[in-house]
C-alpha cells in the first residue's frame, strides 16, 4: 500500500512540476502578446516583468520578425537603464530589420541619463561583432548628451577590451560637435601609457577635424612610437589646415615615413592647396614611392579644380605647366596626369607641344594625349586626328582617336569628315572613336552610310559593328545590300559579328 502511495505522491509531484511549467509559458507567453499588442503602458509593463525575470530574450528568440520588432519597440517605450541593457543583446538579432529597429531605439533612449549611457558603454567591447558596430552606431547618432563624452573617456581608460570599437567612438559627431569637452579630455587620454589608446585618440582627433588639435598631433608625431607618428600625420592631412603645412611637408618629404602616412600627407597637401604645397606635391612627382606619386597626382588636380564645375586654379596650372619643362620624365610625366584630372583647356597648348615632339618618349606623347581627351575640348579636335595618322607608332593613333571619343560631340564633325577622305589609318582610328561614342554618333553615321561616298560607308559599317547595338541593324542591312561588295562586306561582318541577322 505504502508502494502505491509513493507512486501516487510522486505523479502528483511531478504532474505539479509540470503544471507550474506551463502555468510559467503561458505567463511568459501572455507577456510577449502583451508587448506586441497591447496599450503603451501594459506593452512597458510586460516588457518591465520579461526583465526581471531575466527572460526577455529567452522569451522573444525564435519569435517572427514582427513579434521582435514589436518587443524591440517595447523597450524604446519603456525607456529605463534596464531597457538600454537589454537592447545590447537584441543588436546581434539574425535580421538586419531587427538590429537597426535596436539601433533607433538606443538612438532615442540611451541619452536620457547618465545610468542609461554606463548601460550603453558595455557594448564597446562586447565580443559580438554587431554589438560593438551598433552601440558605436548609437554613439555616432545620439547627438549632445550630458555627460556622455567624459563616461565614454573614463570607460575607454578601464576597459582595454573597448578600444577598437571606443575609438571610432571617439571621432563620431558627438565628439566633434562638443569639441570644447572632448579635446581635452582626448588631449589628458594621450598621455596614457597604451599605445592602441594613444593611437585612437590621433585618429579621432582627425576625424573631429578642429585645427586646434594640430599643435599637440605635430607634438606626439616627434615624440611618440611610429605607429602613433603614422595617425598623427594622417590627422593633421584630415584636418588640412595651413598650420599643419610643415608637417605634411616632412613626412612627404621623409622617406622613413610610412608610405601610407606619406601619401595622406599628400592628400592633405592637395588641400591646403598654397603656393609652397603645390611646389611639394610637385617635387614628390618622381618619389620612388609610387603610392605617393598616385597621391601627388591626385591631389595637384584636386588642388587646380576642387570643384568640378568650378573655374579651374590659375596658380595651380601654372605650376603644372612649368613643371612639364622638367628634366626628368618621371616629373613630366606626374604634371601631366594631374592637368589631366583637372581637364582644362587652357592648358592645351602645352600638352600639345609634348605630344608633338618627336624628340619625347612615347610614353610621354601618349600620356599628353590622353591628358588632352575630356568633354568638349574641342579646340585640339584637328590636332588629334592629325596624331591619328603618326607614322611608326600604332599607340599613338589609337591613343589620340581614345581621346576624341572622349571629347565627345564636339568631335563628331572632323570625325565624319575623316571617313570621307578613306585614308586607311585615319579613318579606321575614327570609326573606331565614332563607334564607342555609341547612340550620340549613329546620326551621323546614319547620314554618311546614305551619302554616295564608297569608302565613307565602309568604314560608317566599321562604326556602327562598332557600337554593337539593335539600333544600327537598319543601317548595317542597308549596306550590306550596296551593289559595291567592299561596302556589301563589311556591313555583312558587322552584323555577323554582332550576331544581327541579316
């Protein structure tokens, strides 16, 4: 009897375990309905219990997207230090839809009080990835926040394991818009004996963008390790302000820099953009650092057109112009690509007498013809096509005719006009510039394949293979019908070619 007493005892028992279990789900259930359904302030409330029973997560994983979005909303509602807390877990959510709803809601919540912000600074080093990408996005969105930057300091000092993440912080426009708190407490931070934090505060100072940061980045590129030497001068090339010439100037100038470093400084340079810098870039055109070459040539022409539409800079140009005189090619051949990132006609003619020269290398002439092949720069058309026809170099003619396709419209003319005289070289330099001009050139070709000029229309056929489009079928099966079987020929290649029947 006693036996079956102790059965029945223990089914009780467990039949009890199993009622207080349910009993719980569907509690736990009923809360999460309740946050994605219900009034504000019983969604807060169900969200406040989920909390602290330490089941809000347990209890909206592998719920749908909505239903997690609607608990991520809770939370935003709720508003407390509790709620930023466990908006962190949430950002490594499966669906971007999900973190980015956590981002917004940490984005409105997490600057109310200094609590929800030290809830927040966890996230910096959490090991997840997305947690550390979105509390960094949540820091670089907040805007102005009591007390945010000096807690984002402190915690910066105490947690070795934030840095990465802390000092992208550190650069984000909270810092920079309350710079008058952040650079001095970023000036104190580099004095701290770990270099990875000394090298995150000279790249946030950069990124802030203040020029009154310059003197103390000139002071720990002289004085610190060379890593930190590297962001220092790459901050100062951010920054770009005069005060910092001197220094970019060195590091161009210092061929034991970083080449990374050297060629920011170059960028900086192309910024700052005075008379002294753009002597600097210019003599660093034939550095052995061939990334630093590619910086200088980028930046001159920035320097001489900062802004496409804008006039281009006359001192700049200058400067460009003389510089093709130079005695080492490297040098001319550096001024030459960066005149040609500015594509200004007024320096036409220069480029021109370096393309002309039988006595300059190839390489050279090419270069300057390439420089001369912009939109509309249509006062070196006739000079072009008649380096089409440069006897001994094939590089040249397709060089030059590469530009007229680039010139674009204006080109079209002289271009045509070419194909009517039927010499060989020029004429299949100039279908083939006709051809990659593409929709803009086929009424033209249009109107030269109905003319009565045989060889024209040959190579109007060439131009319009060229073009490989349905548009020109009507034109092509015109002229493969020509009565004249050169004409017929090669209108019938083309559209083989470009697999149109016939």
């Amino acid at each position: 009897m006693r036996k079956y007493l102790n059965y029945i005892l223990f089914a009780g028992f467990v039949l009890a375990v199993i009622g207080m279990a349910v009993s719980h789900s569907r509690r736990i259930h009923g809360l999460v309905t309740a946050m994605s359904e219900g009034a504000p302030n019983e969604r807060a409330a169900a969200a406040t219990d989920l909390i602290k029973a330490e089941q809000f997560m347990d209890a909206i994983t592998g719920e749908p997207l909505q239903t997690r979005l609607k608990a991520t909303e809770a939370l935003e509602i709720l508003a407390t230090p509790a709620a930023v807390k466990q908006l962190l877990p949430i950002l490594k959510d499966q669906d971007r839809d999900v973190r980015d709803r956590a981002v917004a809601a940490l984005v409105k919540i997490a600057g109310q009080s200094p609590d929800h912000i030290k809830e927040l600074l966890p996230g910096l080093k959490d090991g997840d990835g997305n947690i550390k990408k979105g509390t960094k996005n949540t820091f670089a969105k907040i805007g102005a926040v009591s007390n945010a930057i000096p807690l984002i300091v402190e915690y910066l000092k105490k947690e070795a394991d934030s840095r990465t993440a802390a000092g992208d912080v550190l650069g984000t426009p909270l810092f920079a818009k309350e710079s008058a708190t952040s650079l001095p407490l970023l000036y104190a931070l580099f004095e701290n004996k770990d270099e990875g934090i000394r090298v995150s505060v000279g790249e946030a100072l950069g990124k802030i963008g203040d020029k009154a940061a310059i003197p103390i980045l000139n002071e720990k590129m002289h004085k610190d390790t060379a890593q930190v030497r590297r962001v220092c001068i790459g901050s100062i090339a951010l920054i770009a302000d005069v005060s910092g010439e001197a220094m970019l100037t060195e590091a161009i100038r210092n061929p034991d820099d970083d080449d990374e470093a050297r060629s920011q400084a170059a960028v900086g340079l192309g910024k700052i953009a005075t008379a002294t810098a753009i002597d600097t870039l210019l003599q660093s055109l034939n550095d052995s650092d061939i990334k630093l070459r590619t910086s200088s040539i980028a930046s001159l022409a920035h320097a001489g057109r900062p802004v496409r539409d804008a006039q281009p800079v006359a001192m700049v140009l200058s400067k460009c112009v003389t510089a093709l005189n130079s005695k080492d090619e490297t040098t001319q051949i550096g001024a030459v690509q960066a005149l040609q990132g500015v594509a200004a006609p007024e320096t036409n003619a220069p480029l021109l007498a370096l393309a002309n020269s039988t006595t300059n290398s190839e390489t050279l002439r090419v270069a300057a013809i390439k420089a001369l092949g912009f939109e509309g720069n249509e006062g070196v058309v006739n000079a072009l096509i008649t380096l089409m026809a440069t006897p001994n170099t094939e590089l040249l003619g397709s060089t030059a005719s590469a530009s007229l396709t680039a010139i674009g419209a204006k080109a079209i003319p002289a271009l045509t006009a070419v194909l009517q005289k039927g010499e060989e070289t020029t004429s299949f330099h100039a279908a083939l510039a006709l051809g990659r001009m593409g929709a803009k050139a086929l009424p033209a070709l249009e109107q030269v394949a109905k003319g009565n000029n045989l060889n024209a229309q040959r190579w109007s056929a060439t131009a319009l293979g060229e073009m490989g489009v349905a548009e020109t079928t009507p034109i092509l099966k015109q002229l493969a019908s020509s009565s004249d079987g050169d004409v017929s020929y090669v209108a019938k290649e083309q559209l083989h070619r470009n697999g149109q029947n016939q």
